[in-house]
C-alpha cells in the first residue's frame, strides 16, 4: 500500500510527529510562531487517549509537563523565544531532577517581543545556557518539515534515554512553510520508552548512580513511592549539601551527555570532501547555503555545505575536521553572530571563520552567502 | 519546465490567497507528485493588511524556500502590488484585479489584468471563491500544473456543498487566463 | 494509646527543619491523620510542594512526593493529576509561595476545579529567606523589608480561592488541631479543588518583630480570633473587625470537575 502522504506545515508536522513517538501529554500556553503544534495536538492527542491542556502562562506549562512526565507519560511543550524564556526556571528543574521532556521552540526574533511572525534563530545560545546553573543540554534542528517530524521523534527518543528535557528549534520559516511529508509507518522510526527500575518498590533510588549514568525513573502511581527535589540530591532523591555527592551528582548530568556525543550527534554533509569553503548552517539557513554551494560550483568554486541537525552537544570533533581541510569556514546564522563563537572556539584558528548575519525578520538568502564566501576567499 | 518556477499571490489579508498557495502546492507535489514549498508572510492583523504566500515549484528537491526571483506574480490590491510585486524576473508575468490596481509596477514583465473580484462577485456569484477564480487564472496563465491537478486540488480542500461553485470558479479563472495569453 | 505517626514517615527523614514553635509540624501531623481517615493509598498518592519552610512537607511522608520550584505546586500537580486521574493528589505550601509567585497558578487551579487538595499555611510571612512580607503579611506589620510598616494590603487566601472558582473553601489555624485533619478530610473527599487555609505562626520571623513574646502568645492571637462562620453569622460588622472566619467557608458540588470534563473530552475526540 502506497504511504500516506500530504502536505504539511512544519508546525502540523511536529504535533503529528509527537504522536508518533508515543506522546500523550501537552501543555502549553499561545504563542506566535508556534501556536499550531497546540493546535494539532489539542485534536489529535484526545483521539489517542492522551491528555492537552492549555495552562495560565508558559511556567505553568512547563510544570504541567513535568507533572505529566513524572507518571509515565511521554510529555510535549511548544513555545517560542518569550515562551522558553520563562520557561527556563523549569527547564532547569527538568534538568536536576532529571525528567524526561520535549520543548519546541519555534524560533522568532528578539529580544522580548521583538517579531513575533518574522523568522530567527537568536535561540540557540540560550537553548544551551538559557537556564542557570551547570548541566548539559540536547537541541536539535531540523531544516524541513518531513525532518521536524523524525527530529520530534528523535527529541522523545534521546530525552526518554538520557532522562533530561530536550529542546526542538526550528525558525518560523520552515516552522510555517507547507512541503510534502511522507508518513512512515509505525516501526519504520525507532521510538524508545523509557527505562523501567530494574529494583522493586523497596530498594528503588531515583538517582542510584550504581545502575550506570543514567538511572532508571520510576512512575508515580506504578507502586513507588519516591521523592523528587529540584535541590542537589543524594542517590535516595532526598536533598544533601554534602560536596562529594553534590559534585558526583552534578558531574554525572554532564558526562551522561558529554560521553555520549557520539550517539546524540547528527550532522550532514553537503560536497565537502573537496571543498575550499565550508558553509556552517543549520535550520532554513541551511536551505539557503545548500542553493548557495550549488550556485557557487557552477562558478568554480569548491564550496560545500555542513549542517549540524544536533546543535547541542556541538559537533566539535567534525567542525574542527573541516577547518583543517578548508582555507575557510562561513557560519550563516539569523542572528548577530551566536553559533560562530562555538565553530571559531573548535576552528581553533586552523582556518578563516567568518559570519554571515542578518535579524531583519528576512531569511538569509543565498545571494548575500554567495557574495561572503567570495569576499572571505 | 524549468528546474525552479517561483509563484507569488499577493493581496488583502483574508482573500484566501494562503489558501489559494496551498492549493497550488498541492496540486504540484500531491497530485502530481513534484516538489513544492508554501510559504507566507503577513502581519499582525487576521483581516485586511497586505499578505503574500509564495509557492516554489521543481522537479527537483527544493532547497531555498522562499523566492529568489519570481516567475509569476498576482497582485488583487493597490497595497499589496505596491508591497509584493517587485523581484519578478525578466520576461516574467504580473497578474493584477483590473478594477482594484490602478498603479501597476514597472518593470520588464508581461502585464496582464482581469476583473477577479468581479468575476466571482458577478459570474460565480460569491466574492470569497475569488482566490480559486485568481488561482484558475494563474494556473491558465503559466500552465505551472496542469488544468486537471489544479481542479482536483481545489476540489480535496472545499467541503461538498461548495464543490459545483468552486469548480465553476476555478474553470472560469483558468480560462480567462488562458485567453490572455492565446 | 499515642496516635502512631511513624508509619507515615519516612525513616531517617525527621529531625524537620522547622525552628520550635513552628506550626507547620502541628498541620503535618493533621495531614497525616486526614490521609489515615480517608484511606489512602501513599502509593497512589502525590504531594506536591513548591518552595519554602512548609513546601519541606512532602519530603517527610512517605508518599510520591514532588518538591518543585517556588510557586509552582499547583501547575506541577495540574500535570500529575490530568495525566493519572486516579491518583490522589494533596498540594501543600506557604502564603508567599502560593499566593505571591504562584498566585496564577494557585487562581488558574481554583478556576478550573481539579480535583486536589491544597494545604496552604498562611504564616503571613516569607519565614525561609528570613522574614520579608508577602501578600499576607498585615498592613503596618513589620518585616525585614518593611522597617516602617508594611504598607500593602493583604489578600484573603480563603476569598481569593472562592473568587477564582474553587469549589471547597475552608479555613482553620495552627491553634486547632482537630479541626486541621477535619476540613483536609472534607478537602480530600470533595471531587474538585479543595483549599484548606491553616493560619499558622511563624515565631522567627513574624513573631518577633510584631511584639508577640513567645509562641504561646501567637497560638494565642490564632486561637482569640478565630470565628466559626456559624457564629459569625449572629455578630455584627464591628464584632467581627480583626477576627477571621474559620471552618467551611463555600462548598459546591455542582460545578464539573476538570479530569471529569476533560474525559469528556477524549469521548467526543473518539466519536463516543
């Protein structure tokens, strides 16, 4: 039987995606660009037995889904810039108490209210650093509305097995653009649940670092009974201040995420095993910089595209690769220069980094990437 | 056809002229099973204010999706052709409501006019299937998809009761179009 | 025989941290008596908590229990509580907590009438960070950060839930213990949101800077001016000036509950 398909925009493909990946709970509060993800789901999601619901403000949306998570349930937020904003309070709390969670940010300009309907992609630093305190972050990026859908999936996927919320950013642009989806079908994408104690109800720690760097969690109502604190815990889940375990606890949270790049990690590569120059984008800039190198080899000159889909863990190991190999390194980004620092940080030195960048609520177009790479050359 | 045929219809926010793209792009990549991408942009306002919704159409994976130089344009305002309808390419076309542009751009493109929100108020009889008559008219135009795709993509979008009027309009939009270029 | 408490404790998490005289311990113990007389399940029960001296609560009883971030109980457990109906779910926290930080959160749950039970302990001071005013501090009290007298005026929790749309509304104090594990028993037994204000004492932080000499003073205060609503109804308005009533206050049973709504909900989404 021929695959379902239909044309979508990246938004509906996000809700349906989620769905897909098992998600029964949302709750999220309106905001422009990203209010259509609540929208599908407030269908969709009664229709599989799951659970929408619309809370007072973007905090309390964010708790809700902890909440959620917290019995079991895989759990959505959707929101923009403003939203993640306030949401970073709990995103933090996600973090520590090591929750399992999905955030879509569908990525406006700013700050504050900046252009709720034009296109950015100023989030990205704050996808990592948004929220105090040390911990390690998950944001992916996808760059096309058949990809939100296996990216949402793979956010429930990696936030389930790492047991930590993970952001889905995507511009407005490819967030509202409407382009032909193919629905896979159900076992064609890999959907991971999380991980169930191995210990009975008695002997269950929520944090036992024993059972490897990513302990089991427990539902509520399963038949445990366990505590959960956003203060620094012992293994037990109770608070402590006692350093040893303060600093085992938080360096665990890190290295669960530093010491599985490899497995997090999704990039791809567009002609560069000869290329001169590298494009570095991500989002529908890639989409931009894809024409660009097309456009430029027709010119003769050897340009060739890297596209992060996982943005953070950064891909150090690779971008650091291609700036040996390449006389020069463009990152094209809607903002005034964020991912750059990170790419200039792995070039270490080993070739030109320059940026291309615009916040004018207009996508970055191939021209104006064109023309960088000339100049850079 | 070339590799990249870009499309832009332009014109007061709530004419339908988002739903007008969206018909377009499916017709392209549903129906007939090409590449396409919708995209749009408007402002704050539900209703009135200008609003534009582009449609790349290719045989190939599309990569950038917004347009870069525009092979065809419909404006159905004032506003909304003053503000949309630049970037057409040389030797492109330009689609304008004869009775609601006065000011058409210059440029080094084919204008073209029909009265769009007469047709539907007047021959169909209902002012809000005047995104499937400019749809119609555009199709006829530039033969972007065939006739046939075009209907029936009007057709999957319209609930039942609609569909004889919808058909109607989008007919006689394609073949005004087609007149102006015969 | 002595009520046996510690079968609702969690071994080794006692002593609490609350400064003697506090009564935060005497609402626990009239949390546990409640939960006892309604049967629950600890398993199938959460208790949620924000930040703050009565948002440590939950870390003492043996239960599922959720210590989230200031403000934020009620939002926490709007999402345990829709995603698993059938657990029973108790909130618990202070006035600053609930009413200040989390003051949309807390009117948002009344509004909506899901079925928790929110135990809020108005000591009319944020005791934790060392006795800055909240919403329910007394105008012309002193605080740390109202060296002069406060000059803002208070909010009636009590009020307040019964404005935003709860649907069992009761108040008592620190003072009567027997009528504390009463209303949460009426609160855990009412399908729809339920609030139990305990006016409560903070003798750190509160007493001290607003002339009471000990504790027994406060409890005292609570105990003087504490008016049944039954007796309230035979005083006059200048009888009545400083008292605050207690016992339960609203309680409706008509209004839809927010799970039971929302099942409603899936039935119509699954063509039911």
């Amino acid at each position: 039987m021929a695959k379902k398909v239909a044309l979508l925009q990246g938004n509906q493909a996000c809700a349906a995606g989620a769905v897909y990946a098992g998600c029964k709970f949302f709750g999220g509060y309106p905001i422009t660009p990203s209010t259509e993800v609540a929208e599908e789901l407030s269908i969709s999601l009664p229709k599989v037995g799951g659970k929408f619901i619309q809370m007072e403000d973007e905090i309390g949306a964010m708790a809700s889904v902890i909440g959620a998570s917290l019995t079991g349930m895989k759990s959505l937020t959707a929101t923009s810039g403003p939203g993640v904003s306030l949401k970073q309070e709990l995103i933090g709390y996600a973090c520590i108490a090591e929750v399992p969670c999905v955030i879509i940010n569908v990525m406006r300009g700013g700050p504050s209210t900046g252009m709720p309907t034009g296109p950015g992609q100023s989030d990205v630093m704050q996808a990592m650093w948004g929220t105090h305190g040390d911990h390690a972050a998950i944001a992916l990026v996808p760059s096309s509305v058949q990809e939100i859908f296996s990216e949402t999936v793979r956010a429930f996927n990696l936030a389930e097995k790492y047991r930590m919320p993970v952001q889905v950013l995507f511009d407005e642009i490819v967030g509202h653009m409407r382009e032909r989806i193919v629905f896979p079908e159900p076992g064609e994408l890999e959907v991971i649940d999380r991980e169930a104690p191995t210990d009975g109800p008695d002997t269950y720690k929520p944090y036992d670092s024993t059972k490897g760097q990513i302990p089991p969690l427990a539902s509520f109502g399963s038949g445990y009974k366990f505590h959960v604190t956003g203060l620094n815990k012992a293994d037990d889940g109770f608070p402590t201040t006692k350093a040893s375990l303060v600093d085992a606890e938080e360096r665990r949270q890190v290295d669960k995420v530093m010491d599985n790049v490899a497995d997090i990690e999704s990039n791809e590569e567009y002609l560069t095993e000869d290329a001169e120059v590298v494009i570095w984008a991500f989002g529908s800039t890639a989409r931009s910089a894809r024409y660009a190198v097309n456009e430029l080899r027709k010119e003769g000159i050897k340009a060739g595209l890297f596209r992060p889909i996982t943005l953070w863990p950064f891909p150090t190991k690779r971008t650091a690769e291609l700036a040996v190999q390449c006389k020069a390194i463009v990152v094209a980004e809607m903002n005034l220069g964020q991912m750059i620092h990170e790419v200039e940080r792995a070039a270490k030195g080993n070739c030109v980094v320059a940026g291309e960048f615009r916040v004018d609520g207009e996508p970055i177009n191939p021209a104006q990437i064109m023309k960088k790479v000339k100049e850079v050359l | 056809m070339a590799e990249r045929y870009e499309l832009r219809f332009s014109g007061a926010g709530g004419q339908g002229l988002i739903t007008a793209g969206i018909i377009l792009a499916e017709a392209a990549s549903i129906i007939e099973g090409r590449s396409a991408v919708q995209s749009q942009s408007y402002g704050p306002e539900a209703r009135g204010g200008a609003s534009k919704s582009e449609v790349i159409i290719s045989d190939q994976p599309i990569d950038y999706p917004k347009a870069t130089i525009v092979d065809a344009c419909l404006a159905m305002t004032q506003e909304a052709a003053d503000k949309y309808a630049n970037g057409i390419k040389e030797g492109g076309l330009l689609l304008l409501d004869a009775d609601f542009v006065q000011r058409a751009p210059q440029g080094n493109f084919k204008v073209y006019r029909l009265p769009i929100m007469r047709m539907a108020k007047e021959d169909i009889g209902r002012e809000i299937v005047a995104n499937v008559v400019a749809l119609g008219a555009m199709i006829g135009l530039t033969g972007v998809v065939t006739k046939e795709a075009g209907e029936q993509a009007v057709l999957r979008k319209v609930p039942e009761a609609f569909k004889e009027l919808n058909k109607k309009a989008y007919n006689m939009g394609y073949e005004k179009g087609k007149e102006l270029i015969n | 025989m002595a009520y046996d408490y510690e079968k609702s404790i969690r071994p080794g998490k006692l002593p609490h941290i609350w400064c003697p005289g506090c009564g935060h311990g005497i609402v626990m113990k009239g949390l546990i008596r409640a939960m006892d007389t309604c049967g629950l399940d600890r398993k199938n029960t959460a208790i949620v908590s924000g930040i703050g001296c009565a948002s440590r609560l939950p870390g003492y009883l043996d239960a599922c229990t959720l210590h989230t971030a200031h403000g934020r109980a009620a939002a926490f457990a709007t999402g345990v509580k829709m995603a698993k109906p059938e657990m029973t779910v108790i909130c618990c926290g202070g006035d600053g907590d609930g009413t200040a930080i989390g003051g949309n959160h807390f009117i948002h749950a009344c509004r909506r009438n899901i079925d928790m039970t929110y135990v809020l302990m108005n000591n009319f001071i944020y005791g934790m960070t060392g006795g800055q005013f909240s919403p329910c501090t007394p105008t012309g009290a002193k605080a740390s950060t109202t060296p002069y007298g406060n000059p803002d005026p208070i909010f009636d929790i009590s009020k307040l839930a019964i404005g935003a749309g709860a649907t069992f509304v009761a108040r008592t104090t620190a003072a009567h213990p027997r009528e504390i594990d009463k209303l949460i028993v009426q609160g855990i037994q009412h399908k729809g949101m339920s609030i139990i204000e305990v006016l409560d004492d903070c003798p750190t932080t509160y007493g001290r800077r607003n002339k009471f000499r000990s504790v027994v003073d406060m409890m005292k205060h609570l105990k003087a001016n504490a008016v049944p609503i039954k007796a309230a109804a035979k005083m006059t308005a200048e009888q009545l000036q400083g008292k605050f009533l207690t016992g339960v206050l609203f309680h409706d049973t008509e209004k839809p509950e927010y799970c039971a709504q929302y099942a409603e909900v899936i039935k119509k989404a699954q063509g039911a």
